[in-house]
C-alpha cells in the first residue's frame, strides 16, 4: 500500500536524510552547522533580488519550478537555469578557501 502525502512530506522525508562528507560515514551538515550559516549569509546576499526571491519560494514556500515561474512572470525553463546556476553559485561560495587575509586587518 502507497500513501501519498504531497510536496511538503516529501521535502521533509529529503531534509532529514544525513549528508554524508566526503570522508564518509560522518554527516557533512554535522561538522559546524553555525560556521555555514554565518559563511552562507554574505553569499545569499551578493544574489540579485531574482535568485533570492525564486529560492525563497522554492525552498521555504516549497513551490514548484512551474508554480515559481507563474508567479514570476517567466518560462518554467528559465526558473530550471536560473536555479541550477545559482545552487552551483551558492555551492562553489561555500567550498571556497577561506580568505587569507588576518581578522584585524
């Protein structure tokens, strides 16, 4: 017997999978969750208005790509681009070398 609950419940189901790390078994979310927080702010803010807004109602309002476009005023197929180049922007922020530059200066 299959139950289907929707969108949300499957999300959900997705979210609480661990991330495994590269070096295995230990989940990569676990390591220092704060340090990602406060490393991930900066990159969110450096989107245009566009990416912010498409990743707020595809993450937290947990629209679809054709829901997010409707609302948007654009193809389906542009919000599927538009997503894809910006989780690999966010991505790419994220596993960047640290800056070198001292905290003082």
């Amino acid at each position: 017997m299959r139950c289907v609950r929707g969108r949300r419940t499957f999300t959900a189901q997705l979210a609480a999978r661990p991330l495994v790390s590269a070096g295995g078994g230990v989940p990569a979310s676990a390591a220092d969750p704060v340090t990602d927080r406060h490393s991930l702010r900066p990159l969110l803010a450096a989107l245009t208005v566009l990416q912010q807004r498409m990743l707020a109602l595809r993450f937290f309002d947990d629209l679809t790509q054709t829901e997010i476009a409707a609302q948007l005023g654009v193809k389906q197929m542009q919000i599927s681009r538009l997503l894809v180049a910006t989780l690999v922007q966010l991505r790419t922020g994220m596993l960047a070398e640290p800056s070198a530059v001292p905290l003082g200066e």
